[in-house]
C-alpha cells in the first residue's frame, strides 16, 4: 500500500492576510479525537447462486479529522458504499473497528446514529408524500420543533434551487435531481455532526451540482462538519476534499491531499500530474485479483 499521509509537511504558511479558511487539513495530529476512526475494518459478503465470497470492505483503516472533507474514490463494485453502510450502522462489521467522535458504531449505535446522516442515491423516501411532509416526518424523528424546522427546510431548499411552491407536490412527480436535492436538506436539517454522502451529485445538472458542491463547502465551514464524500466526478473531488483516499477491490490503496496525490503519481509512476491520472494508477485491476471471477479458482 502507498501511504503519503505520514509524509513531513514542509509547506510554508500562506503569505498573510487572506480570510480563506485554512484547507487541506491532514490526518488528526496524536492525542486529538478524530471525528471518524476505521481500524482494519473487513466486511464479506456472498454473492450469486454460487455463493461466491465478496471482500467489499478489506481491511481499511482511516483516521479522519473534525471538520474535513474526505472524499473517498474508486471504481464500480471497489466497497465505497459498504464503507459508508458500516460507518452509518446499516451494516455490521465483519472484523476490525469503527468509532465516531469515540462511540463505537457497535456498542453505541445510537450514541453513532444521532451524530450521522447520510444521503445516498437511493435515498428512501415515501414517494407519495411532497417534499414538506418528508422533511416534516424527519423533523418530527429527530425531535425538532416542526415550525423552526419548516423554515430551515425551506431555507435550505431555496439554496438548492427548490421553489417553495413545489414543496407539497409528491416526491414521485419529482426528477431524480430534485428528489437527491430533497434527500441532502433532509439530512441537513438535522444539522448532523458527520454527514456521510454517497455520491450526492450523481445525476445532477451542471448548475445544480455547483449548487450542491457550494452548499457542502458552505455546510463544512459553518456547521463544523465533517463530511464523507464518494464520488466519480474527479473535479469535484479535488475541488471539495481535503484528503481523498482511493479504494480498489476493497481495500485502501491510496491516501493524501489531492496535491499530495498528484505529485505522487507524477513522481513514482510518470503519469501526468491530474487526478485522472491518480485514479487510473492506483483503481486498475491488479494481476492477482483476477482469477476471483473465473469459475474455476481451486480452494
Ligand atoms: N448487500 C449486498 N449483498 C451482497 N453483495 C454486496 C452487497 N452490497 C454490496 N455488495 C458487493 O460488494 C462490492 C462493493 O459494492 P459497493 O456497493 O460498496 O461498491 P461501490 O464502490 O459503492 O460501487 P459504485 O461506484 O458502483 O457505487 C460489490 O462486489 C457488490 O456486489
Ligand atoms: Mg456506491
């Protein structure tokens, strides 16, 4: 595994006095919390009539700091989602551990539960209901007053480019886009301390991505979020994240700044200094994983 995140940071200090807020934090320095801390966490499953074994999640561990922006890349099928679901308790860790703010997402679901919300593409929703009575419905399971929680819902549709007039038309009327639109204010609403994001600008349009990418910046710094991103758009990525790590067949192969990334690439395996470059070296199929598709592999 190529690891860049232990690397002595030399960078000198940005020539004073712009009012950018500090970017590109790197891993939690020792002896602070991290928000979100993966220790070899492994998660199987079979897949098929054949029942053959799966390792989505293959001993990943990640130590991510409060208030970054972790983008975590890789190819179809690579267990980006997985690691989501298991970070977000839907799914059960084989082996290994995970602990966000320091609860530990199997002895102290809920504790995990209160401080996380995810948005993923197949967000589950009642399709029947208008966006209003979502938002409402989540307010309500999460405890907040429904009339402040109205406003804000409201507010932060506006940002995303919803008319408020749209608001209490079913969901299933919607298009794709809105509804994913619909699924982050859901999940902003509860102003969650980690916010888990599975591909939250996939199926997009140009305008309403720069929307969604703006609002997660703007959610990040005034929220002191910190934030779990996947994505395949790789601009976006180097845009937004501090730190990205790349998966491949499950396991972490990568981990860096998007400079940091670049310039290993560009360095060790002559590639061009783009993040295109970063994902086609370090997410192409290695040698000895491919006889895992073969129906003849002997043990
Ligand atoms: N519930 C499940 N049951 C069985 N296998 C699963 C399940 N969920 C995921 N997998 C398998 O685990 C592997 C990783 O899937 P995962 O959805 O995490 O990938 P991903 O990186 O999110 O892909 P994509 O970029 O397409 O969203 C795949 O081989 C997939 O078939
Ligand atoms: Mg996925």
């Amino acid at each position: 595994m190529i690891e860049v995140m232990n690397e002595p940071k030399t960078r000198t200090p940005m020539p004073a006095p712009t009012r950018e807020p500090v970017r590109r934090v790197g891993p939690p320095p020792p002896g602070e919390q991290p928000a979100m801390l993966i220790e070899h966490a492994t998660k199987r499953f079979v897949v098929g009539r054949k029942k053959r074994p799966v390792v989505a999640v293959n001993d990943v561990s990640m130590s991510i700091r409060r208030g970054e922006i972790y983008g975590v890349l890789g190819a179809n099928g690579s267990g980006k989602s997985t690691l989501i679901r298991l970070i977000s308790t839907l799914l059960t860790i084989d082996s290994g551990r995970i602990e966000v703010l320091g609860h530990d997402v199997e002895r102290h679901e809920m504790a995990v539960k209160q401080l996380i919300n995810r948005v993923s593409v197949d967000a589950a929703f009642f399709k029947k209901l208008s966006p209003h009575e979502n938002l409402a419905y989540a307010a309500r399971l999460y405890g907040l007053d429904a009339g402040p929680a109205r406003t804000e819902a409201i507010r932060i549709l506006a940002r995303l480019g919803i008319a408020e007039k749209r608001l209490n038309r079913p969901l299933e009327q919607m298009s794709r886009g809105m509804q994913q639109k619909v699924a982050i204010a859901r999940a902003l609403l509860t102003s969650p301390t980690v916010l888990l994001l599975d591909e939250p600008t996939t199926g997009l349009d140009p305008r309403s991505k720069l929307d969604v990418q703006a609002f997660i910046e703007e959610v990040r710094d005034t929220h002191d979020a910190t934030i779990v991103l996947t994505t395949h758009d790789l601009a976006e990525a180097e845009r937004l994240c501090d730190r990205i790590a790349l998966i491949n067949d499950g396991r972490l192969v990568a981990e860096g700044t998007p400079d940091e990334l670049k310039a290993l690439v560009a360095s060790q395996h002559g590639g061009e200094p783009t993040m295109d470059s970063v994902f086609m070296t370090f997410t192409g199929r290695s040698l000895d994983d491919d006889h895992d598709d073969d129906e003849n592999h002997d043990e």
